[in-house]
C-alpha cells in the first residue's frame, strides 16, 4: 500500500503534511519527555522492531494480490497514536527513499494513515476492550491495520473524485476500498496474532521484569 | 482489474490503475528519486526486516538469558 510517489495532487500532498506535523512533533516531544526509563527504552525499541519487520512483509493474500500488514498495533497499544506516528515516520521515510515505495510527496499523506488515522482508531478500541489485555491487543492491532487502508482509500477518493459531487468522492472510496479492504483483512488478522505474540513474549515479561526489580 | 485481483500483483499498483481508470489524463507529477531494480528492492526490504529482527531477536534473547 502506501500511495505511490507523484500520485498525489500537489494540494492534497501539502493538506496531508500539514495535517501531520503537529503530530510528529508532539510525539517527538512525548518521547523525548516520556521514554525515560530502561524498560520504556526497551519497549519504544520493540515497537519500531515490529513495525520495520512487518511493514516490510509483502504477503500474498487470499484475493489473489499482494499488500502488507502496517505493524503499529503494537506501538499504539503501548504508547498511543503520537509516538507511534514518529515511528511510523521513520519507517516510511525509509521505504520511500531505499524503496521507492510511498514516497517524499505522498509522505504526509501516509503518515496521516498508517500512523496517525489507523492507530487513532486501535488506540480507542485497546482503551474500549482493555480488560481482557490479549483480546485488547489483538483487536487493536487488526483495526489500526484496516483503518490505515480505510484511510488510504479516502485520500485517494478525495483527490480522485469520480464526479465533482460528495457522491463522487463515496463512489471512488468504495471503489479504491474494494481493493485495499478484502485484500487488507486476512494480513490484519494474521498480523493481529504476530502482534499478541510478540505482546505475550515481551512486553509481559518486560512489566515483569520491571516490577520485580522495583 | 479483476484479472489483476489475480496475479498476485500489489495491491498499490491495482489502485493505481484504479486512479488512472477514474481520471485517465492524471499524470505522476513527482518521481521517486533513487529506484531500486529488482533484485537490489528484495535486498533492501529484507535489509528492512533484519533491522527490525535484529532488535526483536536481541530482546527477546536478553529477556530469556535473563535468570
């Protein structure tokens, strides 16, 4: 996913990096405020480790095309959506200079999805289901992965309209979403699973960890 | 764009076929400054995954080394 260099009215490039902005910087305030001790050294370090190996995963899925999971549930369960948008940032910079993949015009746009938008959306269904901390995980990370394609599709209707009329934006969302959606959903849930493992295996014993040294 | 539903292509580059379907005169305005070919875009996304492996690998292990 992520959308592609140039492929973005120059308006909408600009609305998306202004849009983003605010964010990165005040996560880049969290963290710096924030992350001071050893163990939330170590999980910021995990986060971003997630989100690189999965973002990097380009999965076959059950439709027949090829798209990748996002990896911020991870990020947004323990830090919520304005840290997880720096490190989004990083990864994303990464793949559009390295990779040619997303790119330096569209990259306000995709930090808007994959790390503001989408994990806005996790980040409330984690604080919604929090009780139950493994099913928490799992749906926030399945939704933050699914809204970020939400989110992608609705940039790229807003800039490609179908007619000039709010209609034409709805039938371009759902057309941009028949192709992100149902290839995007079988890599969510996939993800989802990663991402409860990884929670179980490291961030459990990590708290742990934490409290039996205290 | 069914058939390209089915040959495992990206799911991007279905969309943007979408896009050129829905405004046929929308043209790239900005290309990607460095583009890897193909067997160097492989390399740098596996060089991607190692990072992120690496770090995962390295916690994971200093946890369980832990007594």
């Amino acid at each position: 996913m992520h959308i592609a260099e140039g492929f973005l009215p120059p308006q909408w490039c600009a609305f998306w990096y202004i849009f983003s902005t605010p964010f990165l910087i005040y996560g880049a305030m969290k963290i710096k405020s924030k992350i001071t001790n050893r163990t939330d050294k170590v999980l910021l370090a995990v986060s971003i480790g997630f989100i690189f190996v999965l973002s990097a995963m380009k999965m076959p899925s059950v439709t027949g095309s090829c798209s990748h999971p996002t990896g911020t549930g991870i990020a947004v369960v323990l830090f919520g959506p304005a840290i997880t948008a720096v490190l989004s940032a990083i990864v994303l910079l990464y793949q559009a200079l390295l990779l040619a993949h997303g790119g330096i015009t569209t990259l306000g746009a995709n930090i808007a999805s994959m790390g503001i938008i989408g994990p806005f959306f996790g980040w409330i269904v984690y604080r919604i289901a929090k009780k139950n901390r493994k099913i928490a995980v799992f749906a926030a990370t399945a939704v933050a992965d699914v809204m970020t394609y939400v989110v992608t599709s609705i940039q790229l209707a807003l800039a490609f309209p179908a007619t000039q009329e709010i209609g034409g934006i709805m039938e371009s969302a759902i057309r941009f979403l028949a192709v992100f959606a149902i290839t995007q959903i079988p890599i969510a849930i996939l993800e989802s699973f990663l991402a409860v493992a990884v929670f179980d295996q490291v961030v459990k014993r990590l708290e742990a960890g934490e409290v039996s040294r205290a | 764009m069914i058939f390209a539903l089915l040959s495992w292509i990206g799911a991007d580059e279905i969309a943007q076929e979408v896009i050129k379907e829905i405004n046929p005169n929308f043209e790239p305005w900005f290309n990607p400054i460095f583009e890897p070919t193909g067997e160097l875009e492989g390399f740098l996304f596996s060089v991607q995954v190692a990072i992120g492996a690496l770090i995962l690998g390295y916690i994971i292990g200093r946890l369980h080394g832990r007594p």
